[in-house]
C-alpha cells in the first residue's frame, strides 16, 4: 500500500484503481483501505498524516460518520486543517 501512496501515478487514482492495484482480484471493502491509511498515518508523522489524508479525502475516499468517531483520528482532532478535511467530506 505504501509503494501505491508514495508512487507518482497515486494522486490521479480513483479509489478503484487503487482496490484493484492493491488487492488484485480480492473483494475489500472501504474497512480494509481506511485500515490501510490508518496505519499509514500511524506510521507518519502529523504533517505527513496530514498531507495522506488530503490525498485519500481528495479522491473520495474516507467517510465522515466513521472518521468523527474513530477514536484512531484522536491525535488529529484539534488541527484545523484536520477539521477543513473533515468538514470536506460528505
């Protein structure tokens, strides 16, 4: 998933793209790539996190009842930019 993110090609993948490439013919649903970036984000630090999330949010991924009471976005709550994402999404 990483190499996905970090690869040049990644910020004009639409979501199938994405399922596809990573999971080949393996049905996932949305739980299994919110996993994914939320380890990713674990992984990173907060301007990183940051700049991670804008790019899945910008891509239609990412649901905004889940990411309001996801205890694992805690730590991003208070930055505003956080919230401008989140207030973002549908």
């Amino acid at each position: 998933m990483l190499a996905v993110v970090i690869s040049p090609e990644f910020p004009g993948w639409r979501r199938e793209q994405l399922f596809a490439t990573v999971w080949g013919k393996v049905v996932v649903g949305d739980a299994a790539l919110t996993k994914c970036i939320r380890e990713l984000r674990r992984a990173l630090d907060k301007e990183e996190a940051i700049a991670l999330l804008e790019r899945a949010f910008s891509r239609g991924w990412g649901k905004r009842d889940w990411i309001e009471h996801d205890p694992d976005y805690d730590s991003l709550r208070g930055d505003p930019r956080f919230q401008a994402l989140l207030a973002k999404l549908s």
